[in-house]
C-alpha cells in the first residue's frame, strides 16, 4: 500500500485518489504488495530536503528516497512539490493532475532502481511506455 499525505496548504489533495493512482501504477512497475509514502509538501520543505540529501538550495519537482535495501516490501518516500508541480503542469500544457500522475510515476522508478542520469536512457523509455499503459 502507498500512503498519500498532504503536508502543505496552498492546493487541496485527494490522498485517497493519488493512492488509488501509485498503486495501480506500482503493480504497472512489478511492485504489487510493495508499500511506501507519497508526501505533497511546499516549494520551501523540498528545496530544505533537496539541500540536505543532494546539496542543491533550490526547489525541484519531485524527490525519492529508497528505502532500505533488506525490507524488500517497503520502496520508499517521495516528496512532490505541489507549487513546482503546478508551475510545470502549465508550462507543459498538462493539468495538475497529469504532472503529479507523472511525477509519482517518476519517483516509483527512482525508488525502483531506474537512474535516468546513468542508465542510457532505460529508465525514460520505460516511463514513457508506463505512461501509456496508465492512461497519463
């Protein structure tokens, strides 16, 4: 089970409908009974933890943290930035909803083990594929 938490104020969430959406799209990734945390947090808690973990002081869209290799059950964390997200959405001409669709996907590979900065390429055909097969 993936668990959806709103930890910001400017943009209502439906936790219960992007729970619903990272289940179908872990099963889509092999990661049926897997589990993990989605958090949608503000411009200002993701460039503090993008500062932190990477050393870059700046606000990013979306952030993974795998979880420990021996609970092969739980993938991880992923932290979204609502406000980046919703900048992107309409630079990209998607809804809010598509990005965030995106981002979630983009973040369950991340904690999958698909690295897009080292891996030819593997990991954003396979994204592109998924996207298809969910529907984003």
């Amino acid at each position: 089970m993936i668990e959806a938490v709103n930890r910001q104020r400017k943009t209502k969430i439906d936790t219960q409908a992007w729970e619903t959406f990272a289940a179908r799209a872990s099963a889509a990734i092999g990661h049926e009974e897997s589990s993990g945390t989605i958090a949608f947090v503000s411009d200002k808690a993701i460039r503090q933890l993008n500062r932190q973990f990477r050393g870059v002081d700046k606000a990013t869209d979306v952030l993974s943290f795998p979880a420990d290799e021996k609970d092969e059950s739980n993938l991880g964390d992923i932290a979204i930035s609502v406000e980046t997200a919703a900048v992107q959405a309409k630079e990209n001409g998607l809804t809010f909803e598509g990005e965030v669709a995106q981002l979630i996907l983009h973040g369950l590979l991340h904690l999958s083990g698909y690295d897009h900065e080292t891996d030819n390429g593997e990991m954003n055909r396979l994204e592109l594929r998924l996207r298809k097969k969910l529907g984003i």
